[in-house]
C-alpha cells in the first residue's frame, strides 16, 4: 500500500523526465525527493536538447529542401535520434565508487557527445547568423556580376579600339588629302611652290595627287563606315547577350546548404566558437551530471537489484547445470546396465555355443570311433575267411 501511494506521487511531468534519464521510477520511489530531483534534472537536460536537435535539424532541411512539412518530418526524426543517442549515453553510465572506472567509461561518451553538439551547432549557426550570411552572399552575388560586366567590358573595349584605329586612319588620310589640296590651290594661286599663277604643270601634278588622294579618302572612308557600322553591331549584340548573362548568372546563383556553410566560415570564428562551447556544454551536461553527483541511495538500490539478477542467472544457470549433470549421470548409469546385462547375455551364449560345440565334438569322435571299430571287424573277417580257405 505505501509503495502504490510512492508511486503515486510522481505525476505525469515527473515520470517524463525520469523516463529521459533512463531511470526506474519503482526503484526512486525508494529513494528521498533529492533522488527524484536529480535525475529529472538529467532528464530535462537530454529532453531539452534533442528538442534544440529537432529545431536544428528542421531549419537545416528547411534551408537545403525549402519544404515545410519535409523539414518538420525530418526535424523530429533528428530530433528524436539525438535524444535517443543521450538518453542512451545517460542509461549506460553507472555510478560506482571507483572513480577512475567512471572516468574510464565518461571519455568515449564525452567525445561522442562533442560530436553530436558541433553537427547540431551548424543549422544553428545559419540562422543565428543569417543576415551576415545574405550579407556575404550578396557581396559573392555582386562580385561574380562584377566580374561578368568586367569581361563585358574587356570585350566592348576591344572593339572600341577597332573604331578609334580605323578612325585614326581615316583622319590620317582625310589630313593627307586636305593638305594636297592647300599644296594644289597654293601652286595654281602662286602663293606657294613654283610661284607661277595659273594651272601649269605643277598645279596639274598636284592636282592630280590631290584628286587621287581624295578618291582613296572617299574609298577608305565607305569601307571604314561599313566596318564601324558592323562592330557597332556587334556591341549591340554584346550589350544584350551580357543583360541575358547577368539574368542567367542570377538565375544560376546557388543558395543552398554548403554555399551558406561556406559563406559561414567567411564570418569571424569568435562567435562561432562561442555557440559550439555552448552545445558542447548543454550537450555533455547529463554526463557531467552524473559524473559529479555523489554516489546516491538510487545508485545502490539499481547495484543492488542488478547484482540479485546477475546471482539470479548464475543460481538459474548452475541450477541447468546440475540437472543436466544428473539427466547425464542417468543415462550413464542405465546405459552401464544395458552393457553389463548384454554381457551377461553375450556370456550365456558364449556357453551355450562352446556347450554346442563340445557335443559336436563328440558326436563326430563317435563316428569316428564305429567307423575304425567297423574297419577293424571288417579286416579281422577277411582275414579269417582268407585262413579257412587255405
């Protein structure tokens, strides 16, 4: 009746956070209220800590798949998995008064349970830190269009040159040919070169050069407009074909999981390092927990009860044991009876055969004796009749 009215004492929200630190309700209600408390504690850490697993884990989905109900789904399966992965690092850790054994069995639990808190640290940080990281990611944005308008503009300018050489040629020319001209109106003024006014044959030469000058600058000058014309063309087509790649580039920019985690470790390591501690601390809390709290009366009872099962399985095994031994010894004795009786039978026909024998024997050394007594009368009756004859 007392131990019905114990357990019922510990309410439902009790009960849940015993069951997170994997202990026995039926053995605490044994034990004082400091009991209960310390291991609901444990309870409410490794609870705690895969509901942040679940929060964790959803918003990483979430950023990788960008469905809801997919990063809810997955959230709690991780969730789930990392509270069932402390609550089992918690269930395996037993209190014992040797410390070095505790210590012994703490390490590889604390190494798993610092891994467990960096994965879960990551999704975290994403969020934590979510406008820096759009931050970087529009920077990364805007320098890979950078880098695209530069290569549009290496590519404008190499046509620009084009234009300002052919340009330059033309002026050359167009130069060369107002020149001749002055060359030609000075000769035939007689302002210059000779001095003779009117057209002789120097004004004739010049003008000749002047006209034939002229006619190249009008040739070079169509051939130039159409070439301009066309690399004018050819910007133009440029000037659009970079608008399409700059909507493609932008179309194209990742935005997933690794592009965020790597725009992560652009960030300062300060912070980061701060909220891994953090989880490191919330996640290797429970075995702290334990590892620190004295040996205590739940301990001794959950010793007690496991050393009166493991005396249980040894008095059961060695219980089997000797009824098998007897069940062996059994059949060992019936067995020997059997072979003993079989060779009390073996040696009765072993008598009976030599018995058997025996008179065979002297059946036939009685046959053999009429038979030479038979040989003996006969040969003594011949003998006589042979002596009567004579």
């Amino acid at each position: 009746m007392n131990e019905q009215n114990a357990t019922s004492e510990i309410g439902p929200v009790l009960r849940f956070f015993l069951f997170c630190a994997a202990a026995d309700p039926d053995l605490l209600v044994d034990c004082p209220k400091s009991e209960h408390h310390k291991y609901a504690g444990v309870g409410a850490t490794v609870f705690f800590t895969g509901l942040l697993a679940c929060f964790s884990g959803g918003y990483a989905i979430y950023t990788a798949f960008d469905t809801v109900w997919l990063s809810i789904a997955l959230g709690i399966f991780w969730g789930a998995l990392i509270f069932n992965l402390d609550r089992f690092l918690v269930s395996t850790m037993k209190k014992s008064r040797n410390k070095t054994k505790e210590l012994i069995q703490i390490v590889p639990r604390l190494i798993l349970a610092v891994l467990l808190a960096i994965v879960i640290s990551v999704p975290l940080e994403l969020k934590i830190f979510e406008e820096e990281i759009n931050e970087k990611m529009f920077y990364s944005e805007a320098q890979k269009v950078d880098q695209l308008d530069s290569l549009y503009s290496v590519r404008i300018q190499t046509r620009q040159t084009r234009i300002s050489e052919i340009r330059a040629r033309i002026d050359a020319k167009q130069e060369n040919r107002d020149l001749l001209y002055k060359e030609y109106i000075c000769e035939c003024d007689g302002t210059c070169g000779t001095g003779a006014k009117g057209r002789g044959t120097e004004c004739e030469r010049k003008e000749k050069r002047y006209l034939q000058s002229e006619a190249e600058f009008k040739k070079d000058k169509l051939e130039a407009d159409a070439e301009i014309a066309e690399i004018n063309k050819v910007k133009e087509s440029l000037a659009l074909q970079n608008i399409q790649e700059r909507a493609d580039l932008r179309a194209s920019i990742a935005d997933g999981l690794l592009v965020r985690i790597n725009a992560l470790d652009d960030l300062p390591s300060g912070p980061q390092i701060a909220i891994i501690l953090l989880l490191i601390s919330i996640e290797v809390a429970p075995i702290l927990v334990k590892l620190l709290s004295p040996y205590g009366p739940y301990d001794h009872l959950l010793k007690t009860v496991e050393y009166e099962f493991e005396i249980n399985e040894i008095t059961s095994i060695n219980m089997r044991n000797q009824q098998l031994n007897n069940k062996l010894t059994v059949m060992a004795s019936i067995e020997q009876s059997k072979i003993e009786q079989e060779l009390i039978n073996n040696e009765g026909a072993m008598n009976l055969i030599g018995e058997a024998h025996l008179e065979l024997v002297r059946d036939q050394l009685k046959i053999w004796l009429d038979q030479e007594k038979r040989k003996i009368r006969e040969g003594a009756e011949s003998e006589g009749d042979s002596t009567n004859q004579a």
